[in-house]
C-alpha cells in the first residue's frame, strides 16, 4: 500500500507507474476524498474546540451556582453536527481504503519499462543437455519409473493434481530437506512451519486480495484461504509488530504446501507437473532496513540460485520489466529452469522487492536505534525454490537412452546413497 501523502504530493509519479504496470486506475477520486476527508477534520476539530469551550463555560457557572441551560442547550447542535461528520469521516475512510488496496506499488527506476516481451536476460548458468537420443519428457518418465501418477490423482481428485509414490515421494521428500538445510544452515534462514489457512486480513497484507481471491481456494463459512505460498503466513508473523533495529535483518524459510485454483489452459506446456493446483515449495522472507533493501534482493537472488547451481541444472535469471511483475513487487527477477520436454525454460522463483508497499498493509514497523524513530520496514520474497517445475528438470536433463534417472550429486546423501532411479 503506497502512502497517501506520498500520493498526494506525486500524483504523476503514480500515473506513470500505474500506465507502466498496464492497469487503468483512476486516482483522482482517491484526491478528492482525500481532499474532502482533510476539510471535514479541520470542521470537526473546529466543532470539538467549540464544544470544550462551552463546557469550561458550563464548570464556570457551576461553580458560582449559576444555571447553565442555555449553554447545554446550545451544545446540543455542536454534538449532533459532531457525530454527523464523524459518521462522514467513517463513510470517507473506507472509500479511501478501498482504492488505497487496488493501488500497486511503484516499480524501481532499474527495470525495464513495457510488457513481458521487455523481460530481460541478465544471467544464464550451465550449459542445456545434449541427448544422442530422443528425450522422454517428464509424463512419460513419470509412468516408466512409476514414481508420479497423474491419472491416479485425478481419481482422488480431479485434473491438474499429482500424487506421489514409491521414489518420487522419496525425491520430493530429499529435495524438501536439502533445500532448507541450505537456507538454515549456509543462509542464517530460521526455519517456520506455518498453517497452511490464512485470514482475510492475512491475505490482504501481502497483496494477495483483493486482486486475486478469484485464484484462491476459500473455506466461505469460516473466511479462510489455502495458502497460494508461504509468503503469506511468513510476513505476516510480523503483522502489527515493532521490531528494534538490533533485530534486524530477519530470514525466514519454510516449506509448505501451496494451493492456487488457476492451473492454466491444456497444452503439452501445461500437462503434468509444470501447472497444478497444488504443489511443494521452500520460501524465503526477508525483514529489513529501507537502505539495505536492493542489497539484500541480491542476497536473495543468489541463495535461490544457489539451488540449481549445486543441483547442476541450468537455469536464466529475467529481470521483470513493468508490467510483468507481480501488484506488490517494486522490482522482481524470475529463476527459470531449462526443461528439454518441452525445450524451454520454466519458472522455479520469483525474487521481489516489496520495499515499504507489505509493511503498510501489515503495520510492521521498527525503531531506529540512533535516532529513535519508527519507520516501516521492506520486505523481500523469493522461492527458494518451487519443487513440481524443479522435479521436472531433475527428470528431464538427468534422463539417460533407457529412462533412468541419474541422481544429482549434491541430492544423494538425501536419498540413502541413491544414484540413480531406474525402470521397474
């Protein structure tokens, strides 16, 4: 959530962000309000200063035993006029916030300006395979090692599910542990098991609502949502929270299950493991002061990257341009591996940015140790790293001629001394 006197007095800055990102939003109503608000205070105050004064008049007169009826007679007006534009003010302030919230943040001067297409490349790691044979993809790899069921989850329920078994739950189960004992161990993450149900006002926060409850699987009697990533119940640990400078920076890692109703269209590049509704993911939240914040992007970037380079698949990083990083994002870079199945990349993480737009939202706040003041932190998310697309890799660029899977080094002592995951 951008600040309102910061939009006040940047009006064209904000237009020009709001046309970068794509999004038709008219601020000037928002002004208006604002405008108005600020008038009504100044009556309301006015109104109240009026009233203190007639009761001093009121104790005066009692104290010489006088009678003050026609004073209380005359606040009564000031009262009701009071209590009107308090109920005013009440009516403006949700106006407000209600477009305060479909606001996005403003994106960092560093990225590209423009659409998708304005994505830019701005590393590349590892060389893609080359087969002396024709590549499986990862469906049919999936049904030869009989480790992935596709057909069995949709029995339980429905498409674009996937159940695990045999070694494919064990390598989902490895990759988990070897992922969080690198951001605990290497990174200084401390690692949180959080609920997988968040409120409303949880979601809110972090920008996910109001733009995109249509996305997400809601339990309506209760106002709950199934978590789209830990970003949600990792951020908000500190919701309405004062952190002391001392404290900072903080990290946090967590796996959890992530749930999000819109899969994508049916095509080869949207079949098996590449969009489901659910699937596995290790995240990482940062907590930091304002003018370390594009510092620690990097930081991020770099232990997400960490992932792929020590599983030696090869991956891109794209700098987002504008109108392709996420509401809450001020600056985003995807992680995307190479997935010969379908000769292209595919998204692993997205490593944001959030400066000061999160902590508005959730009220986290921290204190600065020299000069006492209280200012909002920025926040930083990035997956560390998303496992279905990351499976998919593993069993696309490690495939040998006969459908066995090489284990990756760095992924063996997690798999009971594995090497490798062959036909039954």
């Amino acid at each position: 959530m951008l600040d309102l006197k910061f939009i006040r007095d940047n009006k064209t800055i904000v237009q020009e962000a709001i046309k970068n990102r794509g999004y038709k939003l008219d601020i000037d109503e928002l002004l208006e309000l604002d405008e108005e608000h600020r008038k009504i205070l100044t009556e309301v105050e006015e109104l109240r200063s009026q009233r203190n004064k007639a009761n001093d008049e009121i104790t005066a007169v009692m104290k010489v035993k006088g009678n003050p009826k026609e004073i209380i007679a005359g606040m009564k007006p000031i009262s009701q006029k009071i209590a009107d534009f308090e109920a005013k003010v009440d009516e403006i302030v949700q106006k407000i916030d209600k477009i305060k919230y479909i606001i996005p943040n403003i994106p960092d001067k560093s990225i590209p300006v423009g659409g998708q297409e304005c994505n830019k490349i701005v590393k590349s790691w590892g060389k893609n395979p080359h087969f002396d044979f024709n590549p499986r993809s990862h469906i049919e790899l999936c049904e030869l090692l009989d480790i992935i069921s596709f057909g069995i989850a949709a029995k339980i329920s429905g498409s674009n599910f996937v159940l695990y078994k045999g070694l494919g739950a064990r390598l989902e189960r490895a990759l988990i542990n070897f992922m969080l004992d690198l951001h605990t161990k290497k990174h200084g993450y401390t690692e949180i098991f959080p609920p997988f149900l968040v409120n409303r006002r949880s979601m809110t926060a972090t920008g996910q609502l109001p733009k995109l409850e249509e996305d997400m699987y809601k339990l309506k009697d209760d106002d709950l949502f199934l978590i789209p990533t830990a970003e949600v119940p990792l951020t908000n640990i500190h919701a309405n929270d004062l952190l002391e400078e001392s404290q900072m920076p903080v990290y946090y890692t967590a796996y959890t299950a992530c749930f999000r109703r819109e899969a994508g269209s049916y095509g080869k590049d949207t079949r098996g493991l590449v969009r489901v509704h659910q699937f596995d993911k290790v995240e990482l939240v940062k907590f930091v002061k304002p003018e370390t914040s594009f510092d620690e992007l990097e930081k991020l970037l770099n232990d997400a990257e960490e992932v792929p380079r020590l599983l030696e698949l090869p991956y891109r990083v794209i700098m987002l341009a504008t109108g392709d990083i996420s509401f809450a994002a001020a600056k985003c870079y995807d992680i995307e591996l190479y997935s010969p199945g379908v000769d292209a990349y595919l998204e692993v993480s997205s490593c944001s940015n959030f400066t000061d737009f999160q902590a508005r939202r959730a009220n986290i706040r921290y204190r600065d140790k020299n000069t006492k003041k209280i200012n909002f932190v920025h926040t930083l998310n990035g997956s560390g790293v998303a496992l279905a697309r990351l499976v998919v890799a593993i069993l696309e660029n490690y495939q040998n001629k006969d459908g066995s899977i090489r284990v990756p080094e760095a992924l063996i002592p997690y798999m009971d001394g594995l090497a490798a995951i062959t036909p039954k």
